[in-house]
C-alpha cells in the first residue's frame, strides 16, 4: 500500500490564508523597533567618532607642543685654540668656556659693555664646552690654530629660531642672532641628545637616555618577577586548588587588589623595601618589586581567565589517555592558555610603565644625569622624568616633556601591539 502523497492531502487540512502572520506588512510597532535599533546603533559610531576625536586632539595637541623637541638649533664658531691655553694642562682643566667667549667676542668686536657681553655669551649652551673639548681631544694637531664648529645654542635661541618667540631675548640677542642666521651661520639639525643626553638643568642640553634606561632595567625587573609567579599563582587556583571559603577568600582578595591606587603599593614598598628589609632608594631594583605586586593581580586574572577558555575536553583526553593531573595541566593546557597568559603580562607591564605614583614614593624622582649600569645604581623613570620636566620653570622644558610623552606612548602602543601579536600568532580555535 502505498503513502498518499502530499498534493493528494485533502483540502480541509490546509491552514486558511488568513491565518498566516503577514510578516511583509511593516506595522507602527515594527517601525519604531527598527528606528530605535538605527538610532542606538548611530549613538555607537557616535560615541566611537567623539572618543576617537579626543584621542586625536589630546595626541596633536602633544605632537604639536613636542615636535620641536626632535630638533636642536646650532652656531657656527670659529675657535682660536692658542696653545699657551692647552698644551701642558690636562683636558679637564683647559677652560673651553673662555675659549668659546673669545670666539664670540671676536665674532661681535662691537660689543664693549660687560652688561652686553654676558648676553652674547649666553647664546651658545654651555654643552659647547664639552663639543670643543671633544674635537681638541681627537684632533690635537689643531691646538695653536683654530677649529670651525657647530655648537649647541642656548634654550631662548634655540625658541627664537625655531618658533620666532623671542621670549627672554631682548633686541640686542635678536639683532645677534640675525646677523649670525643671514651669514649661515645657525642652523636647525635633528636633536641626537634627546635620546643620548641624560638630564640637565639645561634644557637644551636633557635627555631622555637615563630615564628610557631605567625604565627599561625597572620593567625587566618587574617581568621577571610578577610574569613567572602570576602565571604559577593562576594554575595552582584554577586548576589544583580545592573549591571552598580558602580559595574563594584568596579570590575575593586578588580582585580587590586589582583594584587598589597604585600609591598604596608605593608606599607598601617605602615601608618594607625600604625601611624595613633596608634595599638602597632610588634603584631600578626596588623600583621593579613595587611594579611586580602591582601588576601580580592583573596577571592572575587575566591567566585564570585563559586557562578557563581552554575546553574540557582538552583536559578530558588528556586524563583519559593515562595522563596525570600536572602533565595535563603543563603539556596540554598550559600551552594553549599561554597566548591569553602572554597578553595579560604585557597589558599588566604596559600599566606599570605609565605609573608615577608608586615610583615618587621610593625616592625614584631624585635628578639622575648618568645613565645606570645596573638594577643597583640610582635611576629615575620615564613618568618621572616626565613629572620633573613639567614642574619646571624654563619655557624650554616644555617642548621636552610633550617629546617625552610622546616617546612613553610610542613605547605603550609597541607593548599593546606586541599583545595583539602574540594573540593572534600563538591563539588556536578550538
């Protein structure tokens, strides 16, 4: 016997054609649905469009402010190097600075009155003494003649010729100036010593190469600490510890840690490091234990979170095959977790690079001029050297903290892109 087929069905079990929702038929409450779903989805790109706006202002405003602090103006000099002034005297007793002084007084022999001769001395940087004792040094040949120069100019010449605000400079300087500009005689060249120099009370004459040094040795420090023990920390509790009030408690903590001002940490770290187990101040060593309890929470969390994204069935195969608890955990989850691990330790060190706070506390804002060798010689921190330069009075600084924010946030966008990287080069789907 065979099935009736469809179209033999009777007519009576057919639903009736006005039974049937007319789904075409756009109704006053499906049209407001869908205005309130274009509208929120405007409010989105709105919001994104005016963040992004910010962003763009707060960065152009900087790169604005700190684009002439990339370039350094110089003078040429021509420096009579008599040798009754050199020969017989070791290089760090021949006074360059009168040297220099002869060279521009020879340069403006109408210039008579002391008054008026202090200001021409003040247009070339006291860093010219050290440019001249250099090329004496490597060419002793030219003592009892003259060398032709380039040396670095004062921070009011430096504004005046770059941005023409005279500042400081009253007509005398300026008419100097132009008469040095109209012979060739000045010129604007890429400023290497922002990023050789340590700092100096001269503005032209600062870097950030003591700071970006200390930094550096303070994030190492920091990484190789908290990044090992946080990582550990987090598969202990998600994946040994026993489920109750303990574990629940030490959870509970670490998020509220997560969640604490830095300067508690900052001054955690003056209370133990300092005053009680008795480590020097001011030492990339200290500096990287206070940012290793601060960024510690963050690492938890973010490796707990990873290893939670892995699937049971990993850890299911793996135990069903004979494997234990520990290879499991260290040859199956941990590697495929370690991606998620990763980001979250560069997300947590990018935070440590931008704080201040923690660092003022343990003496990390005293004025360091020589870059550190080591973990254990005095250094300062790019946010510090930051909040120096800020603080201080001459124009010139200015332009040297808007390069040095804009150097710390190249450094923060490196470490967020090497995030990015290493989640999507190692990440797997499961």
């Amino acid at each position: 016997m065979t099935e009736p087929s469809p179209d033999s069905a009777p007519a009576e079990r057919a639903l009736p054609q006005a039974a049937l929702p007319d789904f075409t038929s756009r109704s006053p409450a499906l049209r407001r649905r869908h205005a309130a779903e274009a509208r929120f989805r405007w409010y989105g790109r709105g919001a994104i469009l005016l963040a992004l706006g910010f962003l763009v202002a707060m960065l152009g405003s900087i790169g604005w402010l700190g684009a002439g602090a990339f370039r350094a103006t110089e003078i040429r000099l021509e420096v009579a190097l008599p040798a009754e002034a050199i020969d017989g005297l070791d290089a760090n007793d021949v006074d360059y600075g009168k040297l220099i002084k002869s060279a521009l007084k020879a340069r403006f022999p109408e210039v008579k009155k002391r008054k008026d001769k202090r200001k021409l001395y003040g247009l070339v940087s006291h860093g010219g003494e050290a440019v001249l004792r250099d090329a004496v040094q490597a060419d002793p040949g030219a003592v009892g003649g003259a060398l032709t120069l380039w040396l670095p100019a004062s921070d009011e010449v430096d504004l005046f010729v770059k941005h023409g605000a005279p500042g400081r400079l009253k007509d005398k300087e300026q008419g100097w100036v132009g008469a040095l500009r109209d012979a060739g005689d000045v010129r604007v060249v890429f400023n290497r010593g922002f990023f050789l120099n340590g700092d100096s009370r001269e503005p032209e004459l600062a870097g950030i190469a003591s700071a970006f040094v200390g930094t550096a040795m303070t994030l190492l420090v920091c990484f190789a600490l908290s990044f090992p023990v946080g990582i550990l920390a987090a598969i202990y509790l998600e994946e040994f510890a026993k489920k109750g009030r303990w574990s629940d408690f030490i959870e509970v903590n670490i998020n509220n840690l997560a969640a604490v001002p830095s300067i508690v940490f900052g001054l955690l770290g003056l209370a133990v490091f300092l005053g009680l187990i008795g480590l020097p101040r001011s030492s990339p060593r200290v500096g990287g234990l206070v940012l290793a309890l601060m960024t510690l929470p963050t690492i938890i969390i973010a490796s707990r979170a990873a290893l939670r994204a892995v699937p049971p069935m990993i850890r299911e195969a793996a135990l069903g095959i004979g494997a234990t608890r520990v290879q499991t955990v260290f040859h199956h989850v941990a590697p495929l977790a370690l991606p998620g691990m990763l980001t979250g330790a560069i997300v947590g060190m990018a935070r440590a690079l931008g704080e201040t706070a923690p660092l003022l506390m343990i003496g990390m804002v005293a004025f360091i001029v020589d870059i550190p060798g080591s973990i254990l010689e005095p250094a300062t921190a790019l946010p510090v050297q930051i909040f120096l330069w800020a603080d201080s009075p001459e124009r010139a600084f200015l332009e040297k903290t808007s390069a040095a924010i804009i150097v710390l946030v190249a450094f923060l966008v490196v470490m967020n892109l090497a995030a990015i990287v290493l989640r999507v080069k190692f990440g797997r789907r499961f």
